[in-house]
C-alpha cells in the first residue's frame, strides 16, 4: 500500500464522496505539501460534531505537513449563501461580521493546529476588493444560466413562486472562484456545498488551473435521531459543550445511532465500533454500557483522557448511587422573583423557551428537591439552593 493510499484509506472513514480521487493519490504522492481550502461565510458560528467532521479530516492532513487555508468569506457574508434556504438572508453588518470572524477561528482552534507552517487565515475581500467591474463580469461569462439552475435549491424556488434575488445566483459563482484565486488544492465540506465547490473545479480549469479535489464528508442524524445536528432543532453537541455536556448528551442518544456515532465521531477502532453497535442493539445495560464507551472516546478525543475517567467517575456517582455531582455549575441570579421558565433560562440560555417548556411538562425539572411543572410558577430559590433540569444537568444557584 502506497502512503496516498493510506492517507486516503484514513480519510474515507468520514468520507462520503470524493471528486478527482486519482487527482488527489498523485498529489499526495508528489509530496508536496497540499492547499486544503477551508472557507465559511462569518454568520454566527455555532459548530458542532458534525462539522468538526471535515475538521478532523483537515487535522490529519495537517499532521502530515499539509497546509490549511482558513477562508473568511467576508465579503461573501454580505451575499448570504442560499444554501438551504426557501427566502432571501437578512445582510449582516460589518462588525457583526468581523465578531463573527474572531469566533470562527476561536472555534476552529479546537480541532486546528494554528501554527504558521500548517494554517493560514485569508479573506475573500482581498481579491473582490479590488476587482473591478469589467473583471467580475468577466468571472459570470464563465458560468452559465443552465449551470445554475441546475442546482436543485434554485429550481425548488422557481417552482415554489419564489424570487431569487441576483445575488444569490452570484454567490456559488464567487465561491467557485475563491478556488482559483486561492490556489486550492482540496476542499473538504459537507455535501450541501457540493455544488459551489463544483463551480471551484470548473473556474480553475478554465483559468488554467488544476482542479482541486472535493471530498464530501459523512452526515448523520441528530441527537434525536431525525435531521442532521441542528441548533434550532436542540439535537446537537457544541465543539464549545463542557466535558459534562458533551457525555450526558451522547449517553441520550438513541440506541441504533451508536455505532454511527462512533465511526464518525470517534478514533476508535472499527472493529471495537461494530462491538458497540452489536452492544447497542441489544438494548438495556448492554446498550448503556456502549453509550458509556461513546462518551468517553468523544470527551476523551476533545478534552483528554483525564476528562473522560472523571465524567465516567461522575456519572457512576450520580446516577448509580443517586447522588448529586460535586461540582455543578454554579449561576447567579437577580434577588426579584422569577417565574419557572424565566429561571431555567438563566440556567441553561442556548437552550430554547420550547424545550424548557417541555422539561417542565416532564416533570424533569426540581428546584431545592421540590419538583416543578408549571412554567409560570413563581420561585425564589436561597443561595446554594441546588436546580435539576433533565437527567443530566445540575446548577447552584447564588443571588446577588
């Protein structure tokens, strides 16, 4: 086996398609280090697993002397992709994307080496910029009307009576040509954006260039077992979650996901991968013993070892000895009084008034042992007073 193949054998792991796979193993043969574009729009970030997925394939890359290109499509931001999208983006404003910008690389950095041999940070502002309009007009000669319409996205609109403002057409042209103009080698990214990096490998072609590889990475459901991780959907892990949070929200997911999860997510072995799924599927002890396993390779692979043992440490002690967890979060609230749901937004703010409103319905929710279920019930918990809200999640509460 050649070392293309095996980094390519690595690779396919979290891998669901590649383009210009024979293009890539002659370049990983060449030994020259690799352009491997990474590009985001600068709207919040919020990553989760799932895009840390083409992050760890980055990673690996990295480690092998490759050369991550961190692409902030500030400019692009002013577009909006309409990726996914039925309606047009509201814009955003020019410090609000450069807030947005500072915690994309904050976020990256957990996964990313950021040394200078192996990361770069551009911005498409630095050609778009001075590009004038005689050149732009010249990149949309290169595409055309049948081209973009043939993304599936577009012609759903179409159908559905709904505009598509022109620059939204623009925007898979600009991304396309932020390959050339950045001398991509390889772009790793979901298969949502297969299209525009399509539009990149036929810029640079016909730019003269050599057409960057695409590889697709894998999709898997959420933490709920339906679409794809999503924050508005709450069924997703943050790459920012505490080793708490990250633990006690795989130890939820369901059964049959197991060994998704851990193929994707994890480094372990594939052969200890099947194990826990075969464990999964027989349900009761044996399906929490291999969620136990997921966990700590997850906590393990982001936090360190030692993380994993004490979440494992934790969840024993709380959950088989019924006992409270030493170190809870601790929160500070107003001295006013607040109604249920008011409190469990303080306690836990990324999570939406929907779901605290379905923790309460469950009866998952007890302020100092006293169970709550009304939302609008008033409570006034002293300081030190202990809050459960799930299974999983512990606060103190401290008034100021």
């Amino acid at each position: 086996m050649t070392d293309a193949q095996a980094v390519i054998d690595r690779l396919r792991r979290t891998t669901d398609t590649v383009v210009g796979e024979a293009d890539l193993r002659t370049r990983l043969a060449s030994g020259r280090p690799l352009r491997i574009k990474y590009g985001v729009d600068c709207t919040a970030p919020e990553l989760h697993l799932g895009h840390a997925v083409n992050l760890w394939m980055m990673r690996a890359l990295q480690d092998l002397g490759h050369r991550v290109v961190f692409l902030l499509g500030d400019l692009t931001t002013r577009i909006g992709d309409p990726t996914g999208r039925s309606e047009t983006r509201p814009a955003l404003s020019p410090e609000q994307i450069e807030l947005n910008a500072a915690a994309f690389l904050e976020q990256v950095s957990l996964v990313l080496r950021t040394d200078p041999d192996v990361f770069e940070v551009r911005r498409n502002s630095e050609w778009y910029g001075a590009m004038d309009v005689a050149t732009l007009l010249g990149l949309f000669a290169h595409v055309t009307q049948a081209q973009l319409m043939a993304r599936d996205m577009f012609r759903a609109r179409v159908a559905a009576g709904r505009e598509i403002a022109l620059h939204e057409l623009s925007y898979p042209v600009l991304q396309g040509y932020d390959s050339f103009a950045m001398r991509s080698d390889l772009t790793v990214v979901g298969s949502d954006q297969l299209f525009n990096e399509q539009l990149g490998r036929h810029f640079q072609q016909r730019l003269g260039a050599e057409p960057q590889v695409v590889i697709t990475s894998t999709i898997t459901p959420g933490l709920d077992g339906g679409p794809k991780q999503s924050k508005s959907l709450n069924n997703y892990i943050a790459l920012t979650d505490s080793p708490r949070d990250k633990f006690g929200k795989l130890m939820s997911l369901p059964d049959e996901l197991v060994e998704t999860y851990a193929r994707v997510y994890t480094e372990l072995p594939l052969g200890t991968v099947a194990a826990l799924g075969s464990s999964a599927a027989v349900g009761g002890p044996a399906a929490r013993d291999a969620k136990l396993k997921l966990a700590a390779a997850v906590v393990t692979r982001y936090h360190g070892a030692g993380a994993a043992k004490a979440e494992l440490e934790a969840f024993h002690r709380v959950f088989s000895d019924r006992a409270q967890p030493d170190d809870m979060p601790e929160v500070v609230i107003g001295p006013a009084p607040l109604t249920a749901l008011e409190l469990l937004e303080a306690l836990r703010p990324r999570d939406s008034r929907s779901e605290l409103r379905r923790l309460l319905r469950q009866g998952a929710v007890s302020v100092g042992g006293v169970k709550l279920t009304d939302a609008e019930a008033r409570v006034e918990p002293a300081g030190g007073t202990v809050v459960r809200s799930g299974k999983r999640t512990w606060h103190r509460v401290r008034r100021a």
